[in-house]
C-alpha cells in the first residue's frame, strides 16, 4: 500500500486464497479498497518450483480467471471510482435496548464474546467496575491492533470496564484489568501461528484481590486470574476492533492459552530469586503487570534428576522453536532444585546457564522456517546478533535464543516439583499502582 | 414478557479512514520494467521467480527486476521503494500468505 499510494507506483499485491477476507478488509481500512490484489491457493511453503510454476499458469480461486490476466490487468487497467464509497466507523456508546435472552445471541452473533456466556454489560454494572479506579470514564487507556498492517483502535476506561464487567470480574480487579489495557499489547493477535498471551502479577495487589500464586495457579481455579484473564481477552478482541475467523484472527489451530491469557500470580514468597517485576524496573513494594505475547510452544517436565537434569534441559530448549524464545515456569520445588544442582543463585545466573546450553547447528538454525521468515531478512540487513550468527560455519553450534529475551517466572503450590517451559515473547512490565 | 436491558456496546473506537487514490494504471507493459518485490515470507522467491520465468516467456518486451526487500516485512523499506520509483514502473508484491 505505501509503494502504492506515496510512491506512486502501480502494484499488484499477490496473496494465498485463504486470505481473501482479510487483505480486502485491510485494504479498506488503509483507504484502499480498489487496491489490486491476485490470489493463488494456499499454500506457497514448501512447494516445488513446477508447483509454484502451475499456481501461475493457474486460475485464481478467488476470482476464476487466470492469474497472469488478472496481474496483468491490474496494472494496466485504470482504477475504478471509489469516491462513492462510505465509511461507517462510529462506535455507538449503547447497544438497542433487547432481552437478556436476544442481548446474549446478539453479543455471540457479533463476535464480541469468546463463545462462552457473559454477564451483560448493563449501566449498573459497568458503572460498579468503574467504581474499582478513581480514573475517568471517557480518559483513553490505549490503542490496540491485531497484527501491524491493521489499524490501531483506541479504548477509554468505561470501554475496559464493558468488558471487564461480561468477563465476569470484580471491581476489586479492575486496576489489573487496566493495566493490562494499558499495555497496547493485544491478547488477540491475528497471526496464524496461533498466539496467545500470558500474564504474570507482582507485588502486593496479589494478595489483596486473592490471585493465586499456588496450586492452580495457571488453571481455571481462582476468580481473579480467571477473570482478569479472560477480561484482558476480551477487551484486545473489541477493543481492537474484532477477532474473527478468516477476517481479523487466522490462527490456523487457535491455542486454548487464548481463554485465559494464562494469568497468575508469581509465587515470591517461595521463590529462591528477586520477583519478576524487580527484574524490569520495579520496586517490590509496587504492584506491576507483566506481560507475554506469542505463547505457543510448551515443554515440560519433572524436577531435576542428578545424573542428567543438565541434558534434560538441553533437550527441552532443543525442543523449542528457536522464533519462540523460552520463558521457564518453576514451581519452587524445581527452582530450588535449580539452585541447588546449579548453584543459580539468582535468575541471571540461570538465564546465563540456559544461554548457553540452547544451542544448535548453524545449518539446522538457519533452515527453520520462522527463522527464515523473521530473522535471517534481519541477519541479512546487518542486525546483530544474527548477522553475526549467519558468520558461523554450518556444523558450528550457536545460540538459539538472545540472552534478553530468555526469562524466570516461580509459579506453584509445591504438591510437586513439575516444570514448564513457554515459548513466548517478554513484552513490558507496567505498573498497577498508576491504574487504582 | 420479558425486561428489555440496556447495555454498552464493548467494541473500542476506529480511526477515521482516509481515502487514498491509486497509482495512475500503465497503459502497457511493452517496454517496461516492472519489480518482483519478494517480502521474504516463507518461498515467495520460488513463487516470484516462477512468474518471472512467465513474463520472459510470454511477455518478452517486459523487462523484469526480482528484488527482495531489505528486511523482514513487518518493516518499511523506503530504499527498496525509492528505488522502484526511479528505475521501474510497476511493482508485484509476493506473497502474502
């Protein structure tokens, strides 16, 4: 689009088939309805040249006609007229007044919940959550979108307490549910890699709206981080505008992380090391939100055997897509257990460790896919570390992951000493505080 | 029957849209040079190189330039873009998947 509306050059934009809905939305919304787009099938990955080849001597699905006509023309053939067009985009503050019976398949039909029932937003109960901060209602919180080439909409803190109020939350919780809002960060990323995001909270607003630190923590046994989850949910889908299949959300599998936004509490009372939040510029007398995005990729296991805890781990971050960076979720039975067979006395010095055990040969790195979609066009144009790490010899073993993006969370009721790795994305970490 | 509720609509608020026209269409390709802008997304080198291939065959009066951007895609790439403007007349931009 930017070649085309400031650069002034005619251009034909190529898509797979299954992306139909999503590129003409895009387009509209960038102003560009009458923007040339062609499709061929899905997919192009892994596809022999001969194959490729057919896609172009082809029909394009969406269309019918020949893909090579349709680029053709759509450089050659002048624009059609979309002066006409008109483009609704309020966003009323009410929705017509209806019973709770037709206001619920109403919510489901327009894709405003997470197909699961909610309690109805009604003036009562909204005005109760925003009873839960002393900031304005119509004060804007943030922006939010669903992937970079959408438009970012924006949110104000009646809009969060809307969708706190259907996910179920107390009052209590509503300064969480800001913060969160407060981020920018959706919940509901478009990828079609299936994202989801996490939630980790410190300090003393743990306990004073009873989130769970302990056993369950990351399960649906607790009101807080259920609902503060699911409210973080629900305000990225609306508050961005949408989440919806084929249109505005392409998760090829979906990822179920997505109902809760796997949100807890960090266990720092049985922790070995320094709280979460401390890490990343807080002080740990203050209440702060971290949060993840990109959750996709789990390993797990049990504790830390002596004779080979160390190539357990190994095989574990092997296991790991090298685009999904590990984030380690420790119950204090196996943090200890960290400190005590590896003298990590600290996070640091665990991430140091975890550092330099993920590693991998350079051909192997290089060949994953995400890799060479996201890293290896940055590693070309000169970002370090990895066009440093393209340097390395085919049989050479580099680091999978940057140290920076490696993180520790304690998490756990110590009924016992089970441990996960996430694969995810350590995004930023925000104060509660700012949001009572 | 049953109480009508009033309740808040839950969706955020959009950006105004701004219409933007398109590039004025060529009125042939005969003679042009005309950029297969590969985003670098999965094998959209394979792909583009495959239509390349078309064009010299069917199209041989096209003249054709493969151009991959110079990072990932979710980054502008005004260099790649200027250097279209000065050195070529059209673009086809692939994949996006």
């Amino acid at each position: 689009m930017t070649i085309e509306a400031k650069y002034g050059v005619p251009t034909v934009a190529m898509h797979t088939d299954k992306f139909d809905r999503v590129v003409a939305s895009v387009a509209k919304v960038n102003g560009m309805p009458g923007l040339r787009q062609v499709f061929v099938p899905q997919p192009i990955m892994g596809k022999t040249a001969r194959q490729l080849r057919a896609y172009v001597d082809g029909i394009d699905p969406i269309t019918g006609r020949p893909v090579m006509q349709e680029v053709i023309e759509g450089l050659t053939r002048p624009s059609p007229d979309d002066g006409g067009m008109q483009f609704d985009r309020s966003t009323p503050r009410l929705v017509p007044a209806d019973t709770a019976e037709n206001l619920d398949q109403l919510f489901l039909e327009q894709h405003w919940t997470d197909g699961l029932p909610i309690v109805l937003p009604t003036e009562a109960r909204v005005a109760a959550m925003l009873a839960g901060t002393k900031r304005k209602p119509d004060e804007v919180v943030g922006r939010m979108r669903s992937t970079h080439f959408r438009e970012h909409w924006e949110y104000t803190v009646e809009k969060v307490a809307v969708n706190a109020v259907m996910a179920g939350a107390r009052p209590a919780y509503f300064p969480v549910i800001l913060t969160l809002a407060a981020t920018g960060i959706t919940a509901r990323s478009s990828s079609s890699s299936a994202m989801a995001s996490m939630a980790v909270v410190n300090g003393p607003i743990r306990d004073e709206i009873g989130m769970n630190a302990g056993i369950g923590a990351m399960g649906p046994y607790n009101h807080a981080n259920a609902t503060i989850g699911r409210a973080y949910g629900l305000l990225s889908q609306n508050g961005q505008g949408g989440s919806i299949p084929g249109l505005s959300y392409m998760g090829n599998q979906g990822n179920a992380y997505a109902y809760s936004s796997i949100t807890f509490a960090e266990n720092e009372e049985r922790s070995p090391w320094t709280p979460f939040h401390t890490q990343h510029g807080r002080a740990a007398q203050d209440s702060a939100v971290s949060v993840f995005s990109g959750v996709r990729t789990t390993a797990f296991t049990l504790g830390l055997p002596e004779k080979h805890w160390r190539q357990h781990v190994e095989h574990m971050l092997r296991g790991m897509d090298p685009h999904g960076p590990p984030t380690l979720l420790l119950d204090p039975i196996a943090a200890r257990q960290f400190v005590d067979r590896g003298n990590f006395t600290s996070k640091e010095l665990l991430i140091d460790w975890l550092y330099d055990t993920a590693r991998m040969r350079a051909s192997e790195y290089w060949n994953y896919q995400l890799i060479q979609n996201y890293i290896y066009p940055r590693a070309t144009f000169g970002e370090e570390p990895w066009a440093s790490k393209l340097k390395a010899a085919d049989d050479d073993m580099i680091p999978m992951f940057r140290r920076e993006d490696i993180h520790v969370v304690v998490v756990g009721g110590e009924s016992n000493g089970y441990w996960r790795i996430m694969g995810c994305n350590y995004q930023r970490t925000v104060s509660v505080d700012d949001w009572r | 029957m049953s109480e009508k509720l009033t309740v808040l609509n839950p969706l955020g608020y959009p950006p105004k849209i701004t219409p933007k026209a398109l590039a004025p269409r060529l009125s042939t390709l005969e003679g042009k040079t005309i950029y297969l802008v590969d985003c670098r997304f999965d094998d959209s080198d394979v792909f583009l190189k495959q239509m390349q291939a078309w064009l010299a065959e069917h199209m041989p009066g096209v003249k054709t330039v493969f151009k991959p951007i110079s990072s990932v895609y979710l980054q502008d790439d005004p260099t790649t873009w200027e250097e279209i403007k000065a050195r070529g007349h059209a673009a086809i931009l692939g994949v996006g998947h």
